[in-house]
C-alpha cells in the first residue's frame, strides 16, 4: 500500500501540511486545541451535489493489534510481531511482512519463514483499549464518531465547519499525529465501503477523496480480495474475475443464483450501490433495552453476564418485528453520576454475543471510575432482517434454500417470488406485505400506530385477494340486510361463506363493526360493517355487509 502512487479514477490527492507528516510518538501535555473554523464563505469548497449529499470519512491505523500488542509488551517499533488468533496470523508488523510473514500464515509456517518473529496471542479487549484515545481525539475534533472495529472508524465530514473535505481531512491528520498516532490513512466518499478502500490507498498522514458519484468508478480497479470474504474471492479468482470492475459486469440475477445471498451482497458493495450510510432510520424507542444492578457492579465480567439476557430481549425484540441492528449505541451509567457512552457498528448485525463482546470492550477501554448501576442498549441504524438474513428457517445460514429461490426468481421473474410480513392498516387485506426476496421493503406503514377501526387479535389467518360473495339469513330463512343506522334486519341462523358452499347453521357470531373510512372523500358511500361468524365445525370467517350484499373477507383457521 505504501508504494502504490498510481492516481485511481476520481480521486482528488492532496497532501497535507508538513508538519503532519513528522511523527510525535508521546503524547503532548496538553491536549491539542481543535482549529479555529476558516472564516469567509464556506461553500466555494463544496460542489452543489456535496452538499446535499452525507459523506462519509473513514479513518484506518493499519495493523492496529501489533500496534496495540508491542505497546502492551513494550517492543520496539522495529521488532518482527506477528499477533496469531486460532493457530493463525491475525496481523503482523511491515517487519515481518518483509520476511515472508502474512496474514491467514499458519503460526509454524510463519516462524518458518522469520525465526526473529515474536507471536502473541490476539486479545480483543487491548485492541479496544488501546484505540480509546484514538476516539477520543476524534471526538474532540467531530462528534458523532462510529467503531468499525478496533483500528478503523468512520464519521460525517465536518467539511463545511472547516472550510472543505480536504482540509477537515489535513487537520484531523495533524490532531491525530499530535496524540501521538503517526500511522494514519483517511478516505472520503459518498458510503462507508468506498471511504474504507480510499483509506487503505492512502500514503501515511494523508488521504484519497473520492469526488461525489464517482464510488463506483474507483471500486472498479480494485483487487477482489479487497471484499474481504476469502471463500466467495477463491472462487472469483478461480473463474478469472481479477477486479470489482469484472463483478460488477456479472448479471445481478446470476450473482444471486449462483453465489447466494452473500454473493449479491458483495456485488452491491462492489458496485457502491447499497453501501451503508453512517446515519440509519430512526428507530421506536420500545427497541430499546436497559438492565440496573442494585447494588452497583465493580468489575467487568459481572457486568457483562447480568447484561447478557437484556441482550438477548434487545435482538429478540427487534427479530419480532422483522429487524435487525447494523449500528448500536452502548451507554453506561455510575453510581456518582458518571456516563460514557459508545457507537458501535457491525460488517452484518449484532446478535447478544456480538453486543456483549462491544460491552466488554467498552469497558476495558474506558473503565467506570465507580460502581455500574445501568446499562443501556439503544439500537442506531436497522435493517429488514429480509435483506441481511441467511435461511428461510432457523438461524444456520442454508445456501441450497438461497440458491434454489434464486433459481425461482431467474425462472419466473424478480418480482415472482415474495417474502411476507406484516404492517399497519385498517384493513385485513392493507396489513399484508409482500416484498420480492431479497430486498427491502418500502414505504412501510407502522404497526404501532393507533389505527382505529382495525380488527382486533387475533388476526384472520387466511385473508382472500378478492372478497368472496356470501349469503346470511336469519333463522326464518330470510336475507338479512344493514340498515342505515348500522342494524340488522334479523339475527343470522344460516350462512353460506363462499359461492360454490353450503348453507350452514351460525354457532355463534358478533357485530355489526361499522366502518367508516375517507368519509370527507366519498360522502355518498353505502354503509359497511363487518361480522365474524362461527360455524359448526369451529371454523370462524369474517364478513362484510353492505345494505343487502354480503362478502367474506377472511378465514379464521
């Protein structure tokens, strides 16, 4: 990455200022204070689109767990470090890459290679410690600063506060290297992916700005291996796609068919099509989770364990409604009035393990000066669990059921297979939801919404596409009719829900429901009501009356 100098396709390079490049390896006395903001008008920098676009600036500190491991054991920067995690390098230092040493090397092919090398094992717990001070001078400079993991971190481009992209970017550099982190690269861009692959182009103390609408031009010269999923990338290189320029060119339709869900992911992100945003959707505060200890917890394992199970309603609760959580915020609260609080973001979606982990690492980077009384869970960014999900059951990821549907879809078209789910409405038939698999449903009305008028639970679970015509008579075997105040004419005895049924006697019933909808719209419209009938059997329909028409809706099974 160091000696890669070549100008990639929409990528302004600037340089910035001298002194960023000379590193300070301790930190100063007193923290260094943030600029001042350029004075004068402040959108000669920014094109029309930039400004009503978000970017995205992501900042990486490669090899962040050697950083943090030689800092922990006291090594010299030119030591050959080598962190292994399961009998495998994790990461190495550039003194071990340059005898050999790479990343995904068994721990004795890469002794092999560096006899010098020094293994540690990986901890998680430094890594997130040790980036601590990283975030907090990023804080200091723009809030609102989101954990990738250890080592990479994204925000919002201040780039009006500073008078542009590349400024912001240069005096970050240079408030990061006065911390005394000098190995720095930052990238700019429309989405999160793209902001990452710049940074990693990036030379040392400096940044790759890639202009606005240009993600997909610069995404296409990179190496596949760039995707970073080492099964799916064996089988590109295998078949001669080289670059994400070749994968882009492959048939969405034929991505999904062939590589699975995990594939036509990887293709969206090659594409810079569905690239994730650093702000999400606002979600319902009942999302969120939040655990108290009576008396406060001192240390953090006791911690973590008593949060475990709020973890667990937190996924569940957001599982039920057909979600699941890309970005979560993590406050801790202290018996003396301390709090400290935390983004977190996740490549896919927090399960409880993943959000424990976070509360550890949380913990052990930026431990509570007193006792823990509250934990807190609050979701920041969500997506449809339509999109992000691997199986049609169960949690186990199932790539024959996701390769059949795709099949299904290339067979009979994109829209011919639906998943379904529910929404808001008043109507059995308007809390339907059907979307083509695979991708997000739209324009989604509320289920927590009051909706007045709407059936209450339980819901019919056979709704009919078109109401079917039916007959109800009353015990002397005549039609009964509504009348205009919302009456019958009789009490039902016999009913026959659909046209080709039988009559059958009424086991028990209730109703009239007025409804009464867009009244101000069609002032002349007949009265409805609705009904649910029993019948013999145990079968329950719901049905409709209008003046002397009778329709079944619904089916209780």
């Amino acid at each position: 990455m160091k000696g890669h100098q070549q100008t990639l396709p929409g990528i302004r390079r600037h340089n910035a200022p001298e002194q960023v490049r000379t590193p300070r390896p301790k930190l100063p006395e007193q923290p260094t204070k943030v600029p001042e903001p350029v004075e004068g008008p402040r959108s000669l920098s920014l094109s029309k689109g930039q400004e009503r676009t978000t970017r995205v600036m992501a900042v990486w500190c490669p090899d962040w767990p050697v950083i943090a491991a030689m800092e922990a054991e006291n090594l010299p920067p030119h030591a050959a470090v080598a962190v292994v995690a399961k009998g495998e390098v994790f990461a190495c230092s550039s003194t071990a890459r340059t005898e050999g040493v790479r990343r995904g090397m068994r721990k004795r092919d890469a002794a092999a290679r560096c006899p010098e090398l020094i293994i540690i094992d990986h901890n998680p717990d430094l890594d997130s410690r040790a980036f601590e001070p990283v975030l907090s001078a990023i804080e200091e400079f723009s809030p609102g600063v989101e954990v990738i993991r250890p080592g990479l971190c994204a925000l919002t481009v201040p780039s009006r506060y500073y008078g542009g992209e590349a400024e912001a970017a240069a005096l970050l550099a240079e408030k990061l290297v006065s911390a005394g982190i000098w190995d720095l690269r930052i990238g700019i861009a429309d989405e999160l992916f793209t902001a990452e692959q710049a940074a990693r182009l990036a030379v040392v103390q400096d940044h790759q700005i890639i202009e606005t609408g240009r993600s997909a031009a610069f995404l296409a010269g990179l190496p596949i291996g760039v995707l970073a999923e080492d099964n799916l990338v064996g089988l590109l290189l295998r078949m001669g796609i080289n670059t994400l320029g070749d994968f882009v060119r492959l048939p969405a339709k034929d991505v999904l068919t062939r590589f699975g869900h995990a594939g036509a992911r990887a293709h969206r992100l090659a594409g810079a099509r569905t690239g994730r945003k650093l702000s999400g959707r606002s979600v319902p505060p009942e999302h969120q989770q939040q655990v108290s200890f009576a008396p406060g917890l001192e240390t953090i394992e006791p911690i973590a364990f008593s949060s475990r199970q709020t973890a667990d309603r937190f996924v569940a609760g957001l599982a039920r409604n057909g979600l699941v959580c890309t970005a979560i915020r993590i406050e801790v609260d202290t018996e003396n009035g301390w709090h400290h609080e935390r983004r977190w973001a996740h490549p896919r979606w927090f399960d409880s393990s993943d959000i424990i982990d976070r509360l550890r690492w949380q913990l052990q980077a930026d431990p509570a000066p007193d006792p823990v009384v509250q934990i807190r869970l609050l979701p920041d960014q969500c997506e449809s669990v339509g999109t992000q999900s691997e199986g049609l059951w169960g949690s186990a990821p199932d790539e024959k059921i996701q390769r059949g549907i795709a099949r299904v879809q290339g067979m009979i078209g994109f829209d011919g297979v639906l998943a379904a789910g529910i929404q808001g409405g008043r109507e059995p038939a308007d809390r339907e939801l059907l979307t083509p698999w695979g991708e997000q449903p739209t324009s989604v009305r509320p289920t927590g919404l009051p909706w007045p008028g709407s059936l209450p639970p339980p819901a019919p679970t056979r709704v009919f596409e078109q109401p079917l015509p039916a007959v109800v008579l009353d015990l002397e075997g005549q039609p009964i009719k509504l009348t205009d105040r919302g009456g019958i004419s009789g009490e039902p005895g016999r009913f026959r829900p659909t046209k080709d049924g039988d009559f059958v006697p009424v086991e028990a019933w209730v109703g009239p429901w007025p409804i009464d909808e867009r009244w101000w719209e069609e002032p002349d419209s007949p009265l409805r009501a609705r009904f649910q009938i029993v019948a013999p059997d145990g079968s329950a329909w719901l049905l409709v009356a209008t003046g002397s028409s009778w329709f079944t809706e619904a089916r209780y099974d």
